[in-house]
C-alpha cells in the first residue's frame, strides 16, 4: 500500500516515511518495485564515473571527514595537471566519459588552475563529461569552471538540518551557504549532485525526511548517499557506523520518488559490505564511481577507515566492476550517461 502510494505520487507524508524507513517489512516490495521504475526509465544500464581524487588538502575541518585540516596523521599530497591528465588516458582507453575531479578544499587549486585542467581535459576528449566536487566556492568561481567546460558538480548537502550541520561542522561552516552553492550550480546551469550522509551522529529519522523534503526543493540530477563510516583520526572516531539497511531503503524510497534521478551506489556503501554496491544497484541505483586515482595516492584519500579500492590489486577496478554489475543483473555502458532531463533537452 505505502509503496504503491509512493510510486504513483511519488511522495508520503511525514509520518508515511517515517513508518517506511524505521521497518524492514517494506524492503522487498521497495525492492522490486525500485527496480521496475529504474528498468522503466534505464533499463539495465549503469553509468560509470571515473573518479580522480587529485587532492587531500583541505582548509575544512568536518568532523566527520578523514582529511579534514586538524588530522595531521594524514599524509597530503596533490596531483599535478600531468598526473590528472594520465589519469584520463587511462580511463578514456578503459571506456569512462566522464571524469570526475574530486578533492579536499585546497587554496593551491585557484580558479586558474582548475579552469586550466578543464580546458585541458575537455580539450583531449572533448566527448567527455567532466564533472567537479570541490566544494564551496564563490559563484563567479563555479562561473568560470562552468564556462571552461565543466557541466557538473557534485556537493552533497550532507544534512537539510541546521542544528544537525552545526554539530558536524566547524562553526564557520553554514548550511545555508552550502545551499545557496547549490542554487548558484543549478542556475549556473550544471548538472548537479547533492545527497547526504546517512547514519551519521545524532541523525533521527526526522532528519532524514528533511533531507528528502529538501531534495525535492531542489531537484538535483544526481543524489549521492552512503553510510557515515567513523575515521580513527576525527573526533567522531567511536562513532557508530551507519546502517546499511537503512541506505538501500533510502536509495528505494529516492528511486520512486525522483524516477530519473541518477543515483550512485558509492563507495562508501561498498566499503561498509562486500557487497553493498551491488544490493544497490537492485535498489534502483544506476551509477558506479570507480576509482582512477594513481594507485600510490590512494590510501592517502582516506575519508573513513577500510575504505576499499586502495591496495595495490585496485588498479583492475573497471573489470571487477563490470563483473560484479553483470553479477547483480545490469550492464556497465560507456556513455557520458547524462541526466535524462539533459539528453531529452538536447533532442
Ligand atoms: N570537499 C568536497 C568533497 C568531499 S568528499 C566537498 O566538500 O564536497 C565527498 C563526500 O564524502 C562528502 O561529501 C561526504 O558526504 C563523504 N564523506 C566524508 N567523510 C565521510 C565519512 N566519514 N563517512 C562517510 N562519508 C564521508
């Protein structure tokens, strides 16, 4: 009944979703009907994004966040524009369109230098989409980037709540600044990715309504959402992790409510069980985000403890990929895989 309910409105109410994400006994039927909406509107195809984690420098002091400023265990470093650049040779042989350049909130990357790797790479595989998740920035920056042939941008919200993001952030961290950058991307015209952290410290479930009602407010293109994994060196270190469970849930309930929404299984939802990416990807999620960083860099971009895909046998990523994507029941395309939005705009 609540699912049916959910997948012709595509919303609930409060109290609806409330009884919806705090039970199991709505999982199959969330399952099968997630996946009969994303077959509807992908059919069995996921998207691959190519991700280049270029630098772990960052001026942010999230608590959550293993390379936040005050972890001075972390060992930093930056990828130069030569480094980025092999990272895409390989990736456009292996069959990624997009590439997605992420990182902490590092000065050195003035708005020069990232308008001059955009330009680069879109000048070498101009049939790529190259996508930018580098946090905050002033608009007339997201401007540029976006003028320099960069068409999305990934900044999760992380939570819709105020209270909530006060206490996972550093005070001079505001919600509302986060939001009015994902305005600024929207009417800058990009693609744009937001999402939230699932499981984290103090979350409730109210939280995460506000998280949805948030989502449908800004009806972004892509939602990325994973469990808070804890990271020995934050202060969130004897945190419990997030719920599994409750993120493939989560990833049902967005299915049925944004039907052509892109919607990652990440990494993180991979780290916290083996096959988690997989549970995923028959819960309605259609993108896979492989690593492409250079194998020596990556135990460095360590956002939480065990991640996955950092040991030296992680340079084959794309083949276990696709294996476990066929294994789940889909195949992996290589397509630049646009929002829906976008390719029907273009017709
Ligand atoms: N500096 C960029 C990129 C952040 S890293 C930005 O501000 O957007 C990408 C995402 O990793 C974050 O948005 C956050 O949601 C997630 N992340 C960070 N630390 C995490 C943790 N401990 N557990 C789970 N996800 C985490």
């Amino acid at each position: 009944m609540l699912i049916e309910k959910l997948c012709n409105n595509h919303d609930l109410s409060d109290g609806e979703f409330r009884t919806l994400l705090e039970t199991d006994v709505y999982d199959d039927a969330l399952r099968t009907a997630a996946d009969a909406v994303r077959r509807e509107h992908y059919g069995t195809e996921v998207y691959l994004r190519g991700l280049i984690e270029f630098t772990n420098y960052c001026r942010n002091d999230c608590l959550y966040c293993g390379i936040r400023r005050s972890n001075t265990a972390a060992s930093r470093y930056r990828l130069t524009e030569e480094d980025i650049l092999a990272c895409c040779e390989e990736g456009y042989a292996l069959g990624y369109r997009t590439f997605v350049l992420q990182g902490g909130e590092d000065a050195y990357f003035t708005d020069e230098r990232v308008c001059r790797i955009v330009s680069a790479i879109r000048e070498r595989y101009p049939a790529c989409a190259v996508t930018l998740s580098i946090g905050e920035r002033p608009r007339a920056s997201y401007q540029a980037f976006y003028d320099a042939g960069a068409e999305r941008y990934l900044l999760r919200h992380e939570t819709a709540d105020p209270q909530l993001y006060s206490r996972l952030h550093p005070a001079e961290l505001h919600l509302e600044n986060r939001i009015r950058c994902l305005y600024d991307l929207k009417e800058i015209g990009y693609q744009v990715g937001a999402g939230m952290m699932v499981g984290c410290p103090y979350q409730t479930t109210e939280h995460l309504i506000r998280d949805l009602r948030f989502l449908q407010e800004l009806q972004p293109d892509m939602i990325g959402i994973g469990p808070f994994l804890p990271h020995k060196d934050t202060p969130f270190r004897d945190a419990e992790k997030g719920d599994l469970y409750l993120v493939l849930r989560l990833l049902g309930v967005l299915r049925l409510m944004f039907p052509e929404v892109l919607l990652p299984a990440t990494t993180a939802l991979g780290t916290i069980h083996p096959l988690g990416r997989e549970m995923g990807l028959k819960m309605g999620a259609n993108v896979i985000m492989p690593n492409l960083s250079p194998v020596s860099v990556r135990k460095k971009y360590m956002l939480y403890d065990d991640k996955i895909c950092t040991g030296e046998e992680s340079a084959q990523c794309v083949n276990c990929l696709a294996n476990r994507v066929n294994s789940a029941g889909y195949q992996v395309v290589s397509s630049r895989g646009d929002a829906l939005r976008c390719r029907k705009a273009e017709k």
